[in-house]
C-alpha cells in the first residue's frame, strides 16, 4: 500500500477498536511507509482544538511530497453526553456562545468536535496524510467512522479472545523468527490472557533466547517468563486464601521441582502479599483497577488479580501473612530450616494467628 497517487485526495486513516497494543502497532507501520522528514506533526486529543489540527494539515510540507498529522485519541464526552449526535438545539446553542466568545474559549463537545472533523475530511489536501487513532470501539453513529467508510480506510483492532489468543501467540512467534509448542502458547494464553503487550514481550525474550528457527516449549516458558511464574505464585496465593492447603502445597512442590529458587519464591510471595496490602487500601477508598495502576505503577494484571484476591482476606491476615513471610525468609537466609521445611511451614501455617 502506498500513500502516493497521481489523482486523489488526502489520505484519512482511522485506527479503533478495544486493542489498544495493535492500533498502536498499526500507527507504527502506517506512519513509516513513506519518508515525511520534518512534516510529522502528533497531537493528543482533548489537549487540542480543531483549528489547531485543520491549519496542520492545510500547511504545505517542507521539502516532501506529504504531511504526516496524527491525533491521538479523542476529547472524552462530558457528563451527560451519550455516544451519539448531540442534540441539534445543543449545537446552535454551542455555536452562538462560541460565536461570542471568540478564540479565548473554543471548547467543544465530544459529538461536535467529531463532526466538525469528519466535516473536514472531505478537504483534506492531497499533500496530508491524517491518521486518527481513537483509544475505544467507535459505534456506527460516529461521524468519523462513517467518514472514513466514504473519505478513507478504517482499521478496527478487537482484542482476541479464547482460542484466537493461541492463534495470535503463534503468528508472533512466527513473526519473530522462532516456533511455539502448542502446550507453551497454552501456557502463555492461560496466564497471561489477552494482554497483548505483555505476550508480545514474553514472546520476544523467548525468541531471543532459543534463536532464530528455534522452537519455544514449556520448559522456557516457564524459565523465562516472569509473567507465567509471577500468576503460578498467585495461584498458590489464592489456594492459600481458600484455605486449601492441599492445592497450595501441589503448587508449591511443583514450582520448586521446576527449579524455582526458594528465596526468590519467598520473594514474590511477599511482594504479592504487599501488593494486597496495598490495593486493598486504595480499593477501599474507592479506586478502580485503572486508577490503582496509575498511583501504584502495577502491573494491570497485578492490580486485576489483587483486586479478585483481597476479598478473601481480612487486613489483620494479610499482615499477619507478611510477619510470616519475612520469618521464612529470615530463616532460610540463615539456615536454621531447609528450604523445602520452611515453605512447608509457611503454607501451612499462612496467615493464622
């Protein structure tokens, strides 16, 4: 595909879809097909007006043939704004205040600013390449969407779910040079679910590290993958919680026999622990997954999994489970219980008074 033609109009992409990994992906690839030099312009939606976007892609390139302009992500709605046109009283109304008001406030609701640019497509100049990536699924009433139907080209990004996760896993391995066993794309798949970011890059230090034309099985997965071994210790955490001391102990002795360290089991436990500690604090003043990610720096996965763990617990066990925690590992450091005795202890002992 290639943006240059002898007759045609500006070039309009829309990325969007609930992939955030792959409309990114697709960003990457669409903005390095051709050499647009200095004439690469990005900004970020809700941070910019209209006429900010419109006098970019109306600007002639300097020294190309084509002017890259991508916005990213678009104005969120205001409360009370649904996902469809707003009402036409509403836009003359806008329309007349921002008549009288001038330049010095120029906001628009989320509907009117999409219409006002679906508008513009049309009028596009041939020398700008405009590429609007939305970081949600547009419905079929977005003027964008309808506009890029008739103006342009729509790529939508849908996060795989299911079996399409192993499908997905595959063809990144093949991508990056190497094979996959069918139980290793399972095993990632099943820990890791649909994060695409972070199977993509588990999948590239695996690559690495077994080689070009080389075949990743479940022994590296489970070597290497810090996401996969980091979830197995949370399955230990949550048969903990259930008190299922059985379970715990099964999991337990099978991280061990595929050469887990004890002290670096202890390690993540704690870690785990502390991570509960935390979010079950912040999830009692009312934060969501999003938000806690963002004040903690988890991991999504982390604060997904944390979230779904702290109800079991009550604040008393968890600290009570931590002064057990940094016993064990006090212990172990010191030698006055074998590694596999000390564990042992710990899961059977996890959190009682």
């Amino acid at each position: 595909m290639s943006f240059t033609s002898e007759k045609r109009t500006g070039m309009f992409y829309l990325l969007h879809g609930n992939d955030e990994f792959t409309c990114r992906e697709q960003l990457k690839k669409l903005s390095r097909q051709e050499n647009f030099g200095y004439n690469q312009d990005t900004y970020s939606g809700g941070e910019v007006d209209l006429m900010t976007i419109t006098a970019t892609c109306n600007t002639f390139p300097f020294l190309s043939d084509q002017r890259l302009v991508i916005l990213e992500g678009l104005p969120k709605r205001r409360r009370g704004e649904d996902n469809g046109e707003t009402k036409q009283t509403s836009e003359k109304s806008s329309k007349s205040k921002r008549a009288r008001k001038g330049s010095k406030n120029r906001t628009e609701t989320r509907a009117g600013f999409e219409k006002s640019l679906a508008e513009y497509i049309t009028q596009l100049p041939e020398t700008t390449v405009l590429i609007v990536l939305a970081d949600e699924e547009l419905t079929s009433s977005s003027p964008l969407l309808k506009a890029a139907e008739e103006h342009g080209k729509i790529i939508q990004c849908t996060l795989p779910k299911g079996a399409a996760v192993e499908n997905w896993i595959n063809k990144r391995a093949t991508s990056l040079g190497v094979k996959i066993t069918s139980d290793a794309a399972t095993i990632l798949a099943n820990f890791i679910g649909n994060q695409l970011r972070l199977l993509a890059n588990e999948l590239e230090k695996l690559a690495t590290y077994v080689g070009p034309g080389a075949t990743i099985t479940v022994e590296d997965v489970r070597l290497l993958s810090t996401q996969v071994q980091e979830a197995r210790i949370f399955d230990l955490t949550d048969a903990l919680a259930q008190r299922n001391r059985k379970q715990a102990l099964d999991i337990l002795h099978d991280l061990l026999a595929d050469g887990e360290p004890p002290l670096k089991l202890i390690s993540t436990i704690t870690s785990q622990v502390r991570s509960l500690l935390l979010v079950k604090e912040l999830a009692d003043d009312g934060l969501r997954v999003s938000q806690i990610v963002s004040a903690t720096g988890m991991a999504p996965f982390v604060a997904e999994k944390a979230l779904r763990q702290i109800g079991r617990f009550s604040p008393a066990q968890l600290e009570r489970a931590y002064r057990q925690l940094l016993s064990t590992d006090a212990a172990l450091k010191r030698s006055r219980l074998t590694p596999d005795m000390a564990l042992d202890l710990l899961v059977v002992n996890f959190g009682n008074t």
